[in-house]
C-alpha cells in the first residue's frame, strides 16, 4: 500500500480494548449491528429506525437513502460490515498486531470534532499504536 487515509474511524482492536462504560452506552450499535436480531429490527421499519429528515439531507440524497434502507439486501450489507469488524476484522488486527505489522505507509486520519470516538478517546493515540 503506497498511502492510507481513514475517515471518522479507529483501529477495532485499539477500540475494544479501550471500551468501558462510556463507550457501551455510546456505541452499543457497533455490538447490536453485529447480531442477526438488528436485521430483523431494521428491515420491519426502517424509516423509523432511521429516523431521517429530507430537508436536513436533501431531497435527493433522503430518497437515495430510502432506496437503500428498503432493500433487505442493502440492509444486511451494511451490517456485515459490523459483524466482520467484531469478528473477521479483530482476528486479522489481532494477528497482525501480535506478528508486529504495522501500518507503513503515509496515513491521513480525519475525524469529527465533539462527538463519537474522539470524543471518549484519542483518535491520534489509537492510530500511532499502530504505526
């Protein structure tokens, strides 16, 4: 890999391992979203599990969006994602970390400011433990 940018992420293991009460409470999602129990949840109302507003967004963007909330496939795609980084994802972190791979190349980290992750840890701190 010649260069690495993540945006409004953090490494799952560093995440895990650093998770307490404030992140339960926070990010309960990230657990909910790798069960089979979330699909059945999302698909039977999306609309009100998402709880999405047009004006705020954009017409075009909001119908987009309903697009994609409405197909079961779409839905399940998404939280694929947060059951590969609890389980697949973690073993490979995990497995790297203990191999002492390290990222190598050239990374960007972007984060939001005042909310979410930075909020209850150091986005920074987590990325140069994998460096």
């Amino acid at each position: 890999m010649e260069k690495l940018a993540v945006l409004d992420c953090v490494p799952i293991v560093e995440a895990l391992e650093r998770a307490d009460a404030r992140f339960a409470e926070l990010w309960w999602h990230w657990f909910f979203f790798a069960t089979e129990q979330a699909e059945r949840v999302i698909t039977a109302d999306p609309m009100v599990w998402y709880r999405s507003d047009a004006r705020r967004m954009g017409q075009e963007n909001y119908d987009d969006m309903v697009a994609a909330i409405s197909s079961p496939a779409t839905v399940r795609a998404m939280l694929e994602d947060y059951r590969a980084g609890l389980h697949v994802d973690r073993g490979h972190d995990e497995a790297d970390r203990d191999a002492g791979r390290r990222i190598a190349c050239p990374t960007l980290v972007a984060w939001c400011a005042g909310w979410g992750t930075p909020y209850l840890y150091s986005c920074s701190s987590m990325w140069l433990a994998c460096k």
